[in-house]
C-alpha cells in the first residue's frame, strides 16, 4: 500500500526526504499491537517524531451485513466487535432496536442487562490495564488481572451458555432468564473482587517502574479530548466529566448509586486509575442491580410481535402457534417504522452509539455502529508525537485499541 | 432563551426540522453545511462532534427529496447534554460536501470514513483517502448497489511471489 502523507496536520510531510529519520513498521503482526493494527513510525533515535497508522486489516463489512440480517441475527455481529466486552455490544445494539420500534423492556431485564453490561466493563478493563501493565513489564499483574476475569466469564456462561460470544440479548428481552446458579455466581463475585483489586491495587499503583513508564505519557487535555470527540474513561482520565450512565440514563441506572470516576493527568497513569477507580463502581452497580432484582417476566409481552412465546404455549395452544409464525415468518416479522434513530451506551471504551434506519421490514436498512475505539485511533499521533519508541506499546495499550471495532 | 433550532431558524434556511423519540434533527442546504455547523460550534455551544456517517437512499421505500445520499452530523454539547443532527443531502453526480475538519479534528477519519464507503467527497478535507479498505479497491461497498458480496475482489487478488515480494 502507497503511503502518502500524514493524514493529520504534522509539519513534516512524508514524501519529503528526511534524511536524519528512519522508518519503522510496526504491526500488524507485533504481539504489542495485541490486535491487527498496523503503525508507521518516523524516528529520530529513540524519539517518535510522527506515527502515521493504518488501519483497515480486520475490516470485514459488519455495516453492509447489518443491513442483511435481521434484527435479532445481527447480535451475532456486534459480539465480534469489541471483543472484550461482548455484551455490552449486545445491549447497546438491541437497546437501538428498541428505540426505534418503541419498545421499554420489563424491570428484570433491564437489571439483568445492566449486571451483564457492568460485568463486560470489569472484564474490558481488567484486559486493558493488564495490558497496559503487561506492555511496561509488569507481568505478575497480568496474572492476577486475568483471575476475577474468568470468574465474570463462569458467570456469563452460566447465564447464557457461552464463555465468550454471547449474543445474550434479543429485541425486547434475554435469551434467558438468569438461573439461581447464576446469581450465586455473581454474588460469589461481588463478595471476592474487591480483595483482587485491591491485591492488583497494591501491586502497581505505586510501582516505580510502572509509574515511570506512564506517567506523564500521551498527555491529552481537555479541549483536545473535547474536540477530538473522545468520550469514556480516556476522556474522563483528561477531565471531562461526562458519562452516559449519568448523563443520559438508559436501562435502569437511575436507580443505582455510584459515582463517576475522573481525573485531570490526561497520561496514560490517569487512564490506568481511572479505569481501576470505575471497576470499583461497577461493583457497587452490581451489588446493588443483584440484591434488588426484580421478579417478572424477561422479555416484553407477546403481543408486542417482537418476541417469541413459550414453547409450551407454541405447542399446547391455537394462539401461542399463531403468534410463534407472526414474528418469524418473513413476510410478518416485526413492523419498523420509516424513520432513523441513534441511540447510545456509556460502553467499557466511551460513548458506543448505533444509527439505525428502520424501512419496515425486520431488517435495518442502515445499521451504522459509531465505534470508539475508531475515533481514540486517531488520537494516537497526536499522543506519540514527541515520546520515545517503547512508550508507544504504553500509548497503545491504554487507548485499548480492539481492532475488530475499529475495523469493524 | 431561544432554542437551538429557532436560532438556527433566525439565521439559516432549514429544509426540514423534525423529532423522533425524542431527537431533533434538521436539515440543512448541501452548501451550508459547514457554517450551519460553524454556528452550531462557536454560538450554541455544540463542542462534540460524535459522528459523522452516510445513508444511501437508494432503494428506500420513502426517498427523502433532496437527494440519494443523506449524511449524518450527529453534535453534543458537553456543557448542557443537548444532541442534535444535521442532515444535508446529495446526489450522485454532486457528491461533495465542505469538510468540517477544520471545526473538529474528530472529523478527520470520520469523514475518511464516509468517503470510502459511499464515496462522497468532502471539499477541503487534509488528507481524503481511502481508510479501511485498500488504496487501488475502486467501489465504495456501502452503496446500495455493492452486492453484498462483493464485485468478485476477493476471488481476483493478485497473487504476489516470494520472487517478486
């Protein structure tokens, strides 16, 4: 692939000759990429003077499908975007659906989606900072990162069958309600990860090597985040304090005490406590969502068209079998109305929004997803410039870059 | 206290003002899209430019008047929460929009973006080129009219030798 010029205002162009300066790739097959990404570095020395990345390796069409698949198909889809907080995809994209037919879902299962999405934020940033900790050589952390993360993995298998990929959520409502076990299972996690985050606390708050290596690094100021359109814990580590979750409360986050967790550093440090601090407060989130779980039903009534009725009713009666062939069959399915809607999470990564356009069908006739970590990539220039060659694997690391939502 | 959209009244031709489950959105002349943004930026107080992405209306059942392809300026406003989007419209042979880099750099790859996938152009962009899909790919695939699977790209990739790499 040519390599024109620098795709931001950089005072050197890269067709120049620039004689003193070497280049270096880096990516897109590089363990510290972690993901498929590719970075162009201009150096002096150890100094980065411009990264120019490139990006475009895992693309792999997910608008254009979304376009293909129905509603309830395309989960599927948004499980393989950011991979390291499946169901937080899931809720943010059925929770667009849902604006667009109109739908509110019932008490227990908004709860049961916020625990899910709070769990999917704990396990992102547990990845992210052990990461982050992994790339400045801090390994040990890594280990005691990855620990509570397969608890929250046991727990989402319990709720909904798979480890990884979930697709627990559907057009108003679960795949299943939760099981005792499962519940168990959470309240099991709730009593012992504040002990790990407090061993994890204790092993690189205050490391000297782990400090040195982040502090003071990729420093982002406000107005450039503002500007810039950066959002989540990236933009509350340089001190905009803005959160969906407060902000715009969706689900049942009203009901919930918790606090948003800021700082004003804007490195790559402020970034890592930031996103310890919010571990803490998902926590609190899940204490409270589980304790006080409502009784009732998961997904919407059957009325509505948009959910499937009980398979003993499909069975054992007229009406259950009248209303199973109306939401699948193609020509009934569900009825969207002509119009176009953008509804958006306070996802693990910053605002992680879905414009869908509804033509009628049980299809989206345009299903764009605004995915954060594309438009964090594009800070990364701006955040290198200046540093040397082994804080970019810092940069990186506390960006969390996943590349199958950058590419989508 | 005028509201955001009467301000925008006062001082532009809006197309079209509507509200859907809560969102407003307007819609504004192709050529007056940046200083409809402009204004919105520095007198309304929309600081966050949260995307900016396309519709191609091609085979819409309800085709909006003012051209096939329908882009997206979807504005927040930190201080007061308020969103707002903009829509402008263009067609075809007409497909070319101001950027608005020069208001946000969140712009910058967004639009890149939009000029990949529908292949709209955007006047006065820094540097306006292909971002995900490789430099010499010739269609913009988000187009109504890309089949879904593709113009046969995949199953003619050149085929590069030890030699030759």
């Amino acid at each position: 692939m040519p390599l024109y010029r620098a795709d931001f205002a950089g005072n050197l162009a890269h067709d120049e000759p620039q004689e003193y300066l070497w280049t270096m790739n880096f990516g897109p097959q590089h363990p510290a990429t972690h993901t498929t990404l590719r970075l162009v570095l201009k150096l002096e020395g150890e100094r980065v003077v411009d990264a120019m990345p490139d990006i475009g390796y895992l693309h792999s069409g997910f608008e254009k499908l979304g376009e293909h698949l129905n509603y309830n198909q395309y989960v599927v889809v948004t499980d393989r975007m950011n991979y390291c907080s499946c169901v937080a995809n899931n809720v943010a994209w059925h929770l667009a659906v849902e604006k667009l037919l109109g739908i509110e879902v019932p008490p227990r299962c908004q709860y049961l989606r916020v625990i899910v999405a709070e769990l999917a934020r704990i396990a992102d940033h547990l990845v992210c900072n052990a990461a982050v900790g992994l790339d400045a050589g801090a390994f040990t952390f890594f280990m005691y990162a990855f620990n509570p993360r397969e608890q929250i993995y046991e727990i989402l298998e319990a709720l909904c069958g798979a480890r990884f990929t979930n697709s627990y959520t559907r057009v108003g409502g679960l795949m299943y309600d939760a099981s005792p076990k499962a519940i168990e299972l959470i309240r099991e996690f709730v009593r012992k990860f504040p002990r790990a985050l407090d061993d994890m606390e204790r092993l690189l708050n205050r490391n000297r090597i782990f400090v040195d290596r982040t502090k003071g690094i990729g420093v982002l100021t406000k107005e450039e985040a503002i500007n810039r359109g950066v959002t989540g814990p990236i933009a509350r580590a340089s001190g905009v304090t803005r959160d969906l979750r407060k902000d715009e409360p969706y689900l049942a986050y009203r009901d919930f005490d918790f606090d948003i967790c800021c700082a004003t550093g804007g490195d790559c440090y402020a970034r890592y406590l930031v996103r310890m601090a919010e571990m803490r407060e998902s926590l609190k989130i899940i204490h409270q969502a589980v304790e006080n779980l409502p009784s009732g039903p998961v997904s919407v009534d059957v009325g509505l068209r948009v959910t499937l009725p009980e398979k003993p009713q499909v069975f054992g009666t007229i009406e259950g079998l009248i209303q199973h062939f109306e939401v699948i069959m193609w020509n009934r399915g569900f009825r969207t109305p002509l119009e176009e809607v953008y509804s958006a999470i306070e996802a693990p990564n910053g605002e992680l929004g879905f414009y869908i356009v509804g033509d009628g069908s049980d299809r989206a006739y345009r299903a764009r997803c605004r995915p954060p970590s594309f438009i964090h990539f594009a800070l990364f220039p701006h955040l290198i410039r200046g540093h040397r060659l082994s804080d970019v694997v810092a940069v990186l690391g506390s960006l969390n870059i996943i590349a199958a939502e950058l590419d989508r | 206290m005028l509201s955001t959209i009467q301000r925008l009244r006062e001082n532009f031709a809006l197309l079209e003002e509507s509200q859907f489950r809560g969102q407003k959105r307007v819609v504004v002349p192709r050529e007056k899209v940046f200083e409809v943004l402009k204004f919105l930026k520095e007198s309304c107080g929309f600081d966050m430019l949260v995307d900016v992405t396309c519709v191609d209306y091609l085979t819409y059942p309800r085709r909006p008047p003012w051209g096939r392809f329908g882009l997206v300026y979807n504005l927040l406003s930190t201080e007061t929460g308020e969103r707002l989007i903009v829509r402008a419209y263009c067609d075809v042979d007409s497909a070319s929009v101001p950027s608005v880099v020069p208001l946000w750099e969140a712009a910058n790859w967004l639009e890149r973006e939009v000029w990949d996938m529908f292949g709209i152009r955007f006047e006065g962009h820094p540097d306006l080129r292909r971002i995900l899909l490789p430099e010499d790919f010739e269609d913009h695939p988000l187009r109504k009219d890309y089949p879904l699977q593709g113009k046969g790209e995949r199953h003619n990739l050149p085929v590069i030798t030890r030699a030759e790499g």
